[in-house]
C-alpha cells in the first residue's frame, strides 16, 4: 500500500470520502436485501481517517446521495415490536423463560466473542476491519437480547430506561474514574 503521508491534504480527503460512500451504500444494499455493486476498502478507508486526524484536518460526515435518503426516510423503520415478532418467528426453541433466558445467554456470549474476535484479528493478526461483517454481529447480538427481554416480559426501552437510571446514579456529572474504581459492587 502506498504511503498517505506523501499525498495531499485533498487526495486522502477524496479517498476517504469515496470508501465512506461505498460502505455506506453497501450497507444500504444489505439492508434492502441486494448484493452491493462494490464492497469498500475499509482498509483505506480506516487509514485515510487516521492520516487526516494526525494532520489535524477535519473527517468529513457523510451521507448518501439526496435520492436514497429520500427513499431510506420514507421506509418505515422496523419497530421493537415488529422486530420482536420477527425475533420469535426464528426462535424455535421451548416457551420457557429458562428455555429463552439460557439461549440468549449462551448466545450473547457467543456472538460478543464474535465482535471481540473481529477486533483482535485487526489489532493482532493485519486483518482489515469488516465493518459489514460487525453491523451483522450487532444484529445478533441484538437478536439475543430481544430474547432474553421477551423472556423477563420487559422491552428494550424498559432495559435502556434501567440503564440510565443505573448510569445517572453512578455517575451524575458524567463518567469519573475515581467514582468507577470506588463504585460499589
């Protein structure tokens, strides 16, 4: 791979726009169940971000062209509860909170080992960061969690509202890391 440095402040900008752009509409592609025309080169895409923070320049934010966010808004985003019909649609194990509990157990680790494998590859072993790869992990993982709050018969927004609560006491002026080493079991 070519060196970064060498290039100028408008071709790494260029480069990490057009590989942004790609793994945004291969994830749009994905989601609306097409194989995507041409897969980003994270790779690039990662090293471009890193060279423009080192030059202290600014990462773009970017979008989709205007006519696909125009068609993505006016699709309905999928509920939690349509997401957890779907969920109990695929789930073919036993009615049982037990039964519902333990495979979301089992399966959160799983599928966190996963994400946490991923990383370890890039980090460790010169893998490049498979961000399609990841987004679908997410989805798992989301899958067991979905589970694991229809068998306590509770929703996400339950879960996130505990969270919070949990979070606003433990840290209520924002994380302190004396209040994390000091915190309570």
């Amino acid at each position: 791979m070519e060196s970064l440095q060498t290039l100028s402040d408008e071709e790494v900008t260029s480069r990490y726009c057009r590989e942004t752009i790609r793994l945004k509409a291969a994830l749009l592609a994905k989601k609306q169940g097409v194989k995507p025309l041409r897969y980003p080169n994270t790779t690039l895409m990662n090293r471009c971000r890193s060279e423009l923070v080192r030059r202290g320049l600014p990462v773009p934010r970017l979008s989709l062209p205007e006519s696909e966010q125009v068609e993505e808004a006016t699709r309905a985003a999928i509920t939690e509860q349509e997401y957890m019909l779907e969920v109990m649609r695929t789930y073919a194990g036993s009615d049982t909170t037990i039964d519902k509990l333990t495979l979301s157990a089992l399966g959160l680790a799983g599928e966190s080992g996963e994400v946490a494998d991923a990383i370890k590859r890039v980090l460790y072993q010169g893998h490049h960061l498979d961000l399609m790869s990841l987004v679908g992990e997410l989805g798992d993982i989301l899958w067991y969690l979905i589970l694991a709050c229809d068998a306590l018969d509770c929703t996400l927004e339950d879960v996130m509202q505990v969270n919070v609560a949990k979070l606003r006491e433990r840290y209520p002026h924002g994380f302190d890391s004396q209040r994390s080493i000091n915190r309570p079991l």
